[in-house]
C-alpha cells in the first residue's frame, strides 16, 4: 500500500517532451533544438505546486529516458508523481514548437499518436489517492486523445462530485486532435460535474457556438451546465467570470513574450488558487498576473511564486472592476 499524501488537487492527462528552435530559427532550418517538457495539466500542478499547494499529477510514461526525466522535472517543483502508471510498452509523446514573431505566429507540431498516455484508462487509477484530494483538474486535452481518456475523465468528474469534493475543466480546444462538434459532445458529457469552467473566449465560439459578448457567454454557459463559476479569458484584454450569480471581470497586462505556451495553464491554475479559498477576486486576479508573468519565461512551466505575483499586483495595472 502507497502512503497517502495529504493532497489539496491532483491532475491527470499527457505531458509530452518538448523540443524547440530559437526565436527566428524555424523547425526546418534548426540544427539544434531545446529540450523541455510540456503538458497541460502538469503544468497546472508545477504552478499550483509552486504556490504552495500540495497537487499530484497521475499519466502513464514509458520507463525509459523520456519518461523519467518527465517525473524528474516535475517532482523538482514539488509535484507528487507516486501514482504515475509506468510501462514498458509504447512511447512517449512528443512536440516540436516552432516560435514565432510578429506578423508571423507560432507553430506546434505534434508527434503523440498512440502514445502511452493515451492508452490511459479509468480502471488503471488510484480512486482512493484521487478521491483523497479536495479538488481535481481535468481537460479536454485528454478527452481527445483516446476513447478511454474520454470516459476516463467523466468517470474521475462524476466520482469526485459523488464524494462532495470539486472539480475544474478547462476546455483547452486543439483543433490538431478533434474537430470542434465532437469535442463539443465530449465536453457536454462532463459539465454537468464541473465546479469551474475555464475557456478562452476563442474556445467558447468554436466549441460551444456563442457569438455573444463575455459576459452573455458566461451565463449562458452557467444556464446550460450549472456550473457555479465561469471563467472567460480574452487575451490581452483579462478575463470575466461568473461566480454565484455575481459578474467580475479583470483587466489584462502588457506583456513582452519570451514563450507564450503554457500562459492559458498558469491562469488555470491562479483561477485554482483561487477557488480554493472561495475568492472570485483572487482567481482572476492571480489568474491573469500569472498567465501575464509565464509570458516572460521560457518553457511550459511557470517558474513563479506568491511573490511574484504580489509584487506585481503592487505595482498596479490590472484591476477588478465590479
């Protein structure tokens, strides 16, 4: 028997390796290319890790280099990776990023097919180490990867709402993996569990087909789903929620990016922090400051704390308005 940790949220879904060229090098003339690792919901719990909330990450990695160093990394930001499924078969997924530069954009290209994440299942999972949490984050990233990935995340949403514990959806829409019906479909089949509900508002026009401002979006999503809070992000503009009844919105940052990737991650896992302590104010406030801050840095993951976030919400720039 593992010991259980006391865990605040846990995470589940594929981290891949990431390789990628300077800025200014494309993919095709590259000689070189960085390694990182780059994941969704990993990068949700390395943020909320480094927040000082205790979140474990469950996937299945192949045991051989790839695999580990994706543990490694992710255990040296404090992440608990106990209940990773490990295996002998299949591989690794993998990523290439291509970044870009005005007027030219980014460019991801994936190499993830049959990867051993994607063979995940909901009868390979510790329930009792997940249903020990407060809360758990799911995406529909991992919806899309595999029919067991899909029925794996609505059976982990509807457990954890049967234990009176919550749950956060990111709806995270990748149009290299599905089209937008069927993850509409997908997502449909979860909602109805989901305490928070994050999307871009991109996301909310392609996925969900409102072609209404923000702010309609919101509740008509919290009409739909009875999701309490609602989260819209617009980019450079903030972000708007629905919380309880009650609409907050919050400015954006200016920002200079040195890595956009991973900046919709670091807002999910502000938005978390948030909830946590039952304060709208706080998760779009740490939301946006810390999607504004992972912008600076290079990689998936948000090398960032309580304090930098404070100190940039001292230094002004981004308010609520009420």
């Amino acid at each position: 028997m593992h010991e259980q940790p006391t865990l605040e949220v846990v995470t589940l879904g594929e981290t891949m390796i990431r390789f990628s060229s300077k800025i200014g090098i494309r993919l095709e003339q590259a000689h070189q290319l960085d390694v990182e690792i780059g994941g969704t919901e990993s990068n949700v719990a390395v943020a909320l890790a480094r927040l000082g909330i205790m979140a474990g990450w469950i996937s299945k990695l192949v045991e051989n280099p790839w695999g580990l160093r994706i543990a490694g990394e992710l255990r040296r930001h404090g992440v608990d990776t106990s209940r990773i499924i490990w295996t002998q078969d299949g591989r690794v997924g993998t990523m290439f990023l291509e970044p870009g530069a005005k007027p030219r954009s980014a460019e991801v290209v994936y190499d993830r097919a049959n990867s051993a994440a994607s063979t995940m299942g909901f009868d390979e999972l510790d329930l009792d180490y997940i249903l020990a949490a407060r809360h758990v984050h799911l995406t529909g990233i991992t919806m899309a990867l595999s029919g067991s990935c899909r029925e794996m995340v609505k059976k982990v949403a509807a457990e954890m709402r049967r234990a009176g514990k919550t749950v956060s959806f990111d709806v995270n829409y990748r149009q290299k993996l599905w089209m937008p019906e069927e993850a509409k479909m997908a997502v449909d089949e979860v909602l109805s569990d989901v305490n928070l509900l994050i999307s871009t508002l991109d996301d909310v026009r392609k996925v969900f087909g409102l072609t209404v401002n923000p702010e309609e979006a919101c509740r008509k999503l919290h009409e739909t789903y009875g999701c309490p809070w609602v989260i819209i992000t617009m980019g450079g503009a903030g972000a708007i929620g629905f919380f309880d009844g009650e609409i907050k919105q919050v400015g954006g940052y200016e920002v200079e990016p040195v890595d956009r990737v991973g900046a919709g991650d670091a807002f999910a896992a502000g938005a978390i922090y948030g909830f946590l302590q039952d304060s709208p104010d706080i998760s779009l406030k740490y939301g946006i400051a810390l999607a504004a801050l992972k912008h600076t840095i290079f990689g998936d993951q948000s090398y960032l704390g309580i304090r930098d976030i404070e100190r940039l919400l001292a230094a002004g720039g981004s308010d609520i308005q009420r």
